[in-house]
C-alpha cells in the first residue's frame, strides 16, 4: 500500500468521526418550548421584580463589579426566561436558579438557553460588568434584557451604572 493511500484513509476516517460527532451532538440538544399565555390568562406565570436598577458608584477600568438581582415567579404556571442579552460585551449575565449557575450570556453570546421557574420560586440574575473589556471612562451605563412568558412583562431589562476612573 502506498503512503497516500494509507493518508487517505486516516483523513477519511478522521473526517467520519468528527462529523459524526458534530451530527450526533446537533440533533441530541433539549429543545425547550417557549409556553405563551395572554394577560387574560388565570393560569400563567407572573413575574414579580422588586429591583432592577444598581449603582456600582467609582470603579476604576481594572475591577468587576457584579449585582444579584431577583425575580419572582408569583404566578401559578413556569416561568419562562430566554433570550438573555446585554447591551455591551462588557457586561454579562448569569441565571443562578436552584444552587445551578448558567453560562454566561452577553451582547455577543446568546443560546437557546431556557429557564424554567416554578411558580412561587425566586431566581437571581446576576449582572457583571466588567469595564476592562471595552473601556470606557466617565459615567457609564449597561443593561441586560431578558425576554419572559408573562404577557404582562414580556421583556425585563436590568441597569447597571457607574463612574469609570
């Protein structure tokens, strides 16, 4: 057998295993459904956000400053969070739900990622700001989106600000 020939089959091979994989892990992802209720619904999640705004006051470009903000499921039907977003790649978020910390999702970093939120639960959205990453001096303002299924707050949006030295 010639050189190539055995080269060939070892790229071959190598080119099966590899999109075997990337095939298998495609088609083996949780598809979560996103649950959509009207205001009129007696049965529907309901979120209850008693804050959501924080100054981190004078920062310098170097630190990270973080803020845990918390929802509330008040309703009687899971709460839904996806599309979770930030206006700057500077800023991130995590969702911390029952001990469990997600990724992290920014402006450059979105999933399919969904939480659920049974109904009389909390869930904390940690919001990071982390000004080295696209520094900017002066006051300073970032805010992190995340879409729900209550009709009644379809989009929450989360404000950070600071003072940049």
């Amino acid at each position: 057998m010639s050189k190539s020939f055995i080269i060939g089959i070892i790229l071959f091979s190598l080119v099966t295993i590899v999109g075997s994989y990337f095939l298998f892990a495609s088609t083996n992802k949780q598809q979560v459904q996103i649950i959509s209720y009207s205001a009129s619904d007696k049965e529907r999640p309901m979120v209850e956000v008693k804050e959501n705004s924080a100054d981190f006051g004078t920062i310098k470009v170097s630190e990270e400053k973080a803020k845990d903000f918390v929802i509330k499921n008040i309703g009687n039907k899971p709460l839904q969070l996806s599309n979770i977003t930030t206006s700057c790649g500077c800023t991130v978020v995590q969702i911390i739900y029952k001990g469990k910390t997600s990724e992290e999702f920014s402006m450059h970093a979105q999933s399919e990622y969904v939480a659920e939120i049974a109904p009389q639960t909390t869930v904390k959205i940690r919001v990071i700001y982390r000004p080295y990453v696209m520094p900017v001096y002066g006051v300073v303002g970032r805010e992190a989106y995340i879409s729900t299924n209550d009709p009644s707050n379809p989009k929450l949006i989360f404000k950070v600000k600071s003072f940049v030295k």
